[in-house]
C-alpha cells in the first residue's frame, strides 16, 4: 500500500519546494556577491584624524597614562581586568613596545608577552582598544565603534610611547595589527611595526579586491549580533574570561576599513616607519593571509629591504590567536622566543 506521503504527486511538489529555495538562495548570493564586486571598485575612506602629538618627556608620556586609567576607571560597568597596562623601569629605555590586542579582547591578552620583554630591559604599553573592557561581555558597547576612533586611538598611544624610550616598535594581532600596520604606513616616529594575523580581510571572501568590497559593503547591511561562538554563547570555552563573547556585525568592518585605508596609502607613498614585519600564520582560520601579504608587498615595493613577511609554521598548529596563553596548542615557551626575536627584528 503506498502513503500519500510517497505519491509521485507529493514527491513533485516536495521537489518544486527544493527548487524555489535553490533558486531563491542563489539569487541572493548571486545578488550579494554582485554588490560586493561593485563595492570592491570603491576606495575604502577615512576622515581627516587630527596630526600625531608626541609627548615631550618621560614625565609627560606618565602623566597622560594615568589620566587614560582614571579615565577607564569613571566608566560604568568597566571591567577592572581590562586597564590599560604600563610596564615600566622608571626611565627612559632604549627600545619601547606597544601592543595592541585584538578584536573583542583586552589588554590582558598581551600581558604575558610584555611581562618577557619587560623583563629583558623594555618599557611595555599594552592601551585598551575603544569600547572594549566592560563587564557586559556581549559587546554591544562596540555598536558605536568608528574606524576614527581606532586611529585616534593608535595616534595617542604612540604619542605616549614616544616618551617611553628612544625607539617604539608598535604590534598587534588580529585586530591590533590593523592598527599597528596603519602606525607602521604613518609615523614616522616608529622603528619597527610588527602586525600579527591582522584583521584587514577575512578568509571567507577570496582575495583583495572583494575583501575590500565586502568592507564597503559592511556599512550598509543589517547590523546584526554576532556570537563567536553561536552554540555556546556567553559559556564560550575559547573565550577569554576578560574578552567580549560576540560583538555588533559593523563593529567588525571598522578594524577592516582601518586596514584597506593602509593598504590603499601603502598602493601610494612608502611606509613612514623606519622598517616593518609582516607575521601571517600559516594555519590561519578567520582572517585573509592573501590581503595581509598584499600589505607587504606594497611595502616593499614602495621602499625595497625595509619590510620583510615572517610566517609562523604550519606544523605548530597556531589558532588564529596564538597570543593568549591557555588556548589548546597556544605554549608560549614555544611561541614566544619566536615572537620576541621577530619584534627585535631578528627574523
């Protein structure tokens, strides 16, 4: 006996359904991937930033810290894990390291690594990003986050390391290192900019050109809510305790704006700083290495043998965050001397 279930009849119309939504997904793809390539055409802009102020003294460069951690400390809902970190002899030191932690992250995720520099003779200033740092680990302080307010934010803190010692070297992972690639493309006060993994174009989207349109484009779609993970949530386990669990979907095109702005800069004029190290990650999973080696290239090729590309090595099996201790696989005793030779220039 045959179900009605099984009638050719119902198999046709359960076929058609198939189809229609078959056919309507890929008219939106379709439709999505056409605005990303007439995106891809646009130039990524920025407003006009206010010009580089650097500190005049040690003195200074201490005073205007504590003014930022005062500052941290009026906000509401902040997170006391999440100051803005100073690591310092005192003095001036002869070589000075500003890192800035990525995307949804805080300073506390480059503690470890500046505590090893500092311990060999180096200021360390390790500035919390805007928006970030709040107990409500959802982020949706991030929702008012401008691509402005990373360059400020780079600008004044390499002001402050100006004062810090003789020579800064500014680096950054994921969404850091599109902030200290945009330093490394602008001051000409910075020996050496080392971006890490930096978060210019994801890996989804394949290759500059609709990198860049899908940047464009980010500005103008539903401003929706992201989870990193949408399974766990806020119970995230990659997470970091002082870390944001998710983050508005435009939030994330603003550090990707910064990067194109460099790139499109880089396309033109030699990078201001004395020397630069592009560090991609072999087994990179979230952000584009192909767009990061894009940067390099044109810096190179914009001022030949002062920027070099040093990859971490597929066999070590790096996360996208190979900076924040605890992670599975992430050993600093492993990771780290690679790194400290890299920011001394030793690659």
């Amino acid at each position: 006996m045959t179900t009605p279930s099984s009638t050719p009849s119902s198999r046709h119309r359960l076929w058609r359904i198939v189809r229609a939504i078959f056919i309507a997904l890929a008219a939106i793809l379709g439709a999505l991937l056409l605005l990303i390539v007439i995106f891809g055409l646009l130039p990524v802009r920025m407003a006009e930033l206010p010009p580089p102020n650097p500190v005049a003294s040690y003195g200074d460069a201490i005073r205007q810290f504590e003014a930022i951690v005062a500052a941290e400390r009026a906000i509401e809902d902040f997170n006391p894990e999440c100051h803005s970190v100073l690591l310092t002899h005192g003095e001036p030191t002869a070589e000075v390291y500003v890192f800035y932690h990525g995307f949804t992250s805080c300073p506390p995720q480059y503690r470890e690594l500046g505590q090893a520099l500092f311990e060999q003779g180096h200021n360390v200033y390790i500035p919390l990003a805007p928006y970030h740092g709040l107990r409500d680990r959802r982020g949706m302080a991030l929702n008012n986050l401008t691509v402005e307010d990373l360059a400020v934010y780079g600008t004044e803190s390499a002001d402050i390391a100006q004062g810090l010692g003789e020579r800064v070297t500014v680096s950054g992972i994921s969404g850091g290192g599109a902030v200290a690639a945009w330093l490394g493309q602008e001051r000409e006060d910075i020996e050496l900019a080392v971006p890490m993994a930096p978060f210019i174009g994801i890996k989804l989207v394949p290759g500059v050109f609709l990198n860049r349109g899908f940047t464009n484009l980010i500005g103008l779609l539903p401003n929706f809510y992201r989870w990193w993970d949408p399974i766990s949530k806020e119970n995230n386990p990659a997470s970091a305790p002082y870390s944001y669990v998710g983050y508005p979907f435009r939030s994330m095109g603003m550090y990707m704006r910064l990067g194109f702005a460099t790139l499109a800069d880089a396309g033109r004029a030699p990078q201001a700083a004395a020397g630069s190290t592009m560090v991609i990650n072999q087994n990179e999973t979230s952000i584009s290495n192909p767009v990061a080696r894009a940067l390099q290239k044109a810096w190179e090729e914009q001022a030949p043998g002062r920027s070099t590309l040093f990859e971490m090595p597929a066999d070590l099996r790096l996360a996208h965050d190979f900076i924040t201790t605890g992670r599975p696989g992430n050993d600093p005793d492993v990771i780290y001397p690679i790194l400290i030779d890299v920011l001394k220039g030793n690659d």
